[in-house]
C-alpha cells in the first residue's frame, strides 16, 4: 500500500493520503491496511466504521469524543462531498490544551485525518449530499460520549459559515464550554501516546 502521512501542526494529528489508481473503468485505492499502517507508526486496532450522510452544506457534526476507558482514535475520510474538519486537544496539560487544527478533507483530494485520543473531533459540510466514513477503536458507547461547545469563542476556530446559518441537532447546540470541562484524558498527557508515534 502506498501511503503518504504529514503531521499536522498538533503532534499526533495527522494527514493521511493513500495512493489512488484509476484508468477508464474508474479508480482503485487501497484506502486502510492495517500492516501498512503500522510501517508508519500508527498502529492501532480500528474496530467500527461508521458512515454518515448530510444533505445540506453547512451542516455540523461535533465536537464530539467518549471517555476512558472507550475513548477512541478515528480515521475519517470523505467518500462524496467536502468537509472543514477539526480537531481541538484535550489533554490538559499537554503545551498545545484548548488548541485545534483544522483541514479540509474531500472525495477529490482523498485525504483521511487520524485523530488520535485526547482530543474531540467535528466537522462542517462544504457541499451538500457530502458522507463521511471514519473507523474508531472503540465501540460506540452512549454512556461515555460526551462533546464540546463547536463555537466555543475560546477555542477560536475560523468555521467556513456563520453560527446562525448552521444546521446541527439540538445535542450539538447544548455541549459545554471548555472552560467547564473536567480533566477527561489525565493519562493522555503523560506520554506522547500508547501507540508509538501517533500522538
């Protein structure tokens, strides 16, 4: 499998593009191998995929994360459409806490963004009809999910649309502000990560 990763500007969070082959039929991509991967450092145990559609562009998804012990990495690409995503670190402690990192990811670029434990994750639709497929590493459990305020000001993220113009559920209207979360990912902020390179 050919791969290519760049760390993003939040050690742990990175961008991944897989090789993409195509001819008059179409395309092929080999877009996770699991040993490939682990060549590169990032070997974790994906165990759920889990894929969404949003028919309206604007629309917002997050910030979401679950606890210990089910927190979870997550590999998200998107296969139609365009997404802004995010990813704003948790890990109190860590010299980059309450900072976030923000890519566009596309069917056309074919770009993927591993977000390592620690931090939540989100995203606003750039097209519409755009679906966005992701792995995690732990099975969805609704007793550990929890979220972050998307347009908390003090994370100061630069969203591509207004707040009033988004379209989210009401759950992701009401997550608290940073300044009102606890100290979830302790352990996260000891070591760089428990899977070697990824964090």
């Amino acid at each position: 499998m050919s791969i290519e990763i760049r760390p993003l500007n939040i050690a742990g969070v990175m961008l991944v593009t897989p090789a993409k082959f195509g001819d008059h039929r179409g395309f092929f991509s080999e877009v996770y191998n699991k040993q490939s991967f682990a060549a590169t450092g990032i070997d974790i145990d994906f165990v759920q995929d889990n894929h969404s559609l949003s028919a309206e562009k604007g629309t917002v998804r997050g910030l979401h994360f679950q606890t210990p012990p089910l927190a979870q990495h997550k590999l998200v690409r998107v296969a139609r459409g365009a997404i802004f995503d995010v990813a704003v670190d948790l890990r109190r402690g860590s010299p980059s806490y309450g900072k976030h990192v923000s890519t566009t990811l596309s069917a056309e670029a074919w770009n993927q963004i591993l977000v390592p434990i620690g931090f939540a994750h989100g995203f606003m639709t750039l097209e519409p009809d755009t679906e966005v497929i992701y792995k995690v590493s732990n099975y969805y459990s609704p007793e550990h999910e929890r979220g972050l305020l998307w347009n908390d000001p003090d994370l100061a993220i630069g969203w591509p649309e207004p707040a009033e113009s988004a379209i989210m559920s009401d759950w992701d209207r009401h997550w608290p502000h940073l300044k009102d979360l606890p100290d979830i990912f302790a352990d996260e902020r000891k070591t760089a990560h428990a899977c070697g390179a990824v964090g």
